[in-house]
C-alpha cells in the first residue's frame, strides 16, 4: 500500500509461514500479531512447538495497574 503520489493497493503477500502463526483459537479466530505503533516490527504469540493445534496459555494484559494498586493500597 501506498499513499504518495495516490492512494494505491497491491496484492497481498505472505509475511509469515507456519503453523501458529497465522491466528489462534480461543474464544473464536484471531490474529495472534500486531504491528508496532512505528511500522518497524511485529510482536507475535506462537505456540511453543509451532503446532497449530496447540493451546496456549492466557496473556493477560492489566491497563492502569498503579491506579488499581493506590486504590487497594488505601491511597
């Protein structure tokens, strides 16, 4: 994709290969990547063993945790 001088759409291209990484089952199919605020790299979840039909553990991401802390710790 590129947006100097028009807008334009090329083809899709493959980036990554291989079980696991292409999205994972949880509740429902999701995409297991993201792109960097910066476009310069991925951060991905893949399945220890590369299987595409492995579990994997939860990731749990705490938004605002030093908020919730002052709040328990009476502050």
């Amino acid at each position: 994709m590129t947006t100097e001088p028009a807008f334009t759409v090329s083809a899709p291209e493959l980036l990554f290969d291989g079980p696991g990484y292409t999205r994972v089952q949880s509740q429902g199919w999701v995409r297991n990547w993201d792109l960097h605020p910066d476009g310069s790299r991925f951060i991905m979840v893949s399945a220890q063993g590369g299987g595409a039909g492995d579990v994997l553990p939860a990731v749990h991401l705490v938004v605002n945790w030093f908020e919730e802390l002052k709040r328990r710790m009476g502050n």
